[in-house]
C-alpha cells in the first residue's frame, strides 16, 4: 500500500486531509497517519493519562461480553478505563473533537453511516499483550471502524509495543501484516470486522486511545 496522502502541516497542527485519507481507507481498508491529533492535544493528553494510570484509575481489560465477559491475561493484559463522552475533560474533548471531524468526513465521502463514537484509555504495562483477533463481537456489526491514536512521545523500534495488522482479509493471520510502531500522535483507522490484529508485548509502558466508529444496525 502506498503512504496515505498527509497534507504538508507541522506536527504541531492537527491532521486536516480527511478526503485523502477516505481515498486510501476506501481502498486498501486501512490506513496510518501521522500526527493526527496535533502536539498540543497530544501532550496533554499524556499529562492527563499519566496522573489517571498513576491514580489507579484503569481497570483489567476483559474479553467478550455479556455472560461471557471475563478477564484472561493469557489473551490480553491491558488495562483500560472508558470515556465517557458526557463528562469529557478538555484534554479528552480534544481527541472526541478531532474523532467528530474524521467521523464526518467519512460519512461524506464514503456514505458509511457512522453515528457515534465509543473509545478507552489503554495502557498495556511492559510486557503486556493481546493476542490476534478482530474488533467486532460475534453476531453484531455496529462496530465499522476501529481507530487506535498512540500517546506514546519518543518511542523507539527497540521499545516494541508493535500493532501487528494482518492485511489480507482472506488469509486472516497465515497472510502478510504490518508492524506499526505505536508512536505519539499516529492513528490507525480499519475495518472492524475485517482486519485480524494484535499487539505485541512493549518494553516499556504503552498508551493508546481505543475507539469504534458504529453505525445502527436494523
């Protein structure tokens, strides 16, 4: 695939392409861009996350839902703690404000039908993982689009922490992936239901902002 087409702004703007990054969504059905969310939401998004994951505010990720939502490290052990879109902080209200834009341009563009936005802190301690897998629960298809923002300044390929995404649909995790160094202010934006990924274990404390675009489904 080829680099998504990023328009020529400084990191300390936040990403304004969204017509070319809908081209190459459209296209290969996933996409990378760098210094989405501008510096200064970034960084205060670290501050804020820093204090909250110090403060003992996450929670152990779980698997599944309903009855059969538990916590197995062996699959994944981060941590996460939801937002919660009526109560947003600024730094928090940021990233939603950014998120709503994207969310619009995509339903211009590309006629998807996304209406809201669901989204959590996550920090995956060194040596944290999550094995391969797909964003949409069995029988459900209100997830579209996964979007992962990495809050991660001066990360380095020897800190690991790898977004492995398997990007051949049909081969599922016998196919070709890419390795996306989860670096501060990137976005990764695919398809829910059709991309297996996982996340490899990091050397050092790893933080993201998790979300799925979802659509009604009748």
């Amino acid at each position: 695939m080829n680099s998504p087409r990023v328009a020529d702004l400084s990191p300390d703007a936040p990403f304004t392409d969204f017509d070319g990054l809908a081209d190459d969504l459209s296209e290969a059905g996933y996409v990378v861009v760098p210094d989405f969310l501008g510096r200064q939401t970034g960084e205060t998004l670290v501050e804020e996350i820093t204090t909250l994951w110090n403060d003992g505010s996450y929670r152990a990720a779980a698997v599944g839902r309903g009855d059969e939502r538990q916590i197995r490290a062996e699959i994944r052990s981060d941590h996460v703690r939801w937002l919660d879109p009526t109560a947003l902080t600024t730094p928090q209200a940021g990233y939603w404000e950014q998120m709503e834009r994207l969310r619009v341009a995509l339903n211009r563009t590309l006629y998807l039908g996304l209406f809201d936005l669901e989204a959590h802190l996550a920090c995956f301690p060194a040596g944290a993982h999550y094995k391969a897998h797909l964003d949409r629960h069995r029988e459900s298809e209100v997830r579209q689009l996964s979007a992962i923002v990495y809050l991660n300044p001066e990360w380095s390929t020897e800190d690991g922490g790898e977004l492995r995404l398997y990007t051949d649909r049909e081969s599922g995790t016998g196919g070709p992936f890419l390795d996306v160094i989860p670096g501060f202010g990137k976005l990764v934006l695919f398809l829910s239901g059709d991309f297996w990924h996982e996340v490899l274990p990091a050397r050092r404390e790893r933080h993201s902002i998790t979300g799925w675009f979802r659509r009604r489904v009748e």
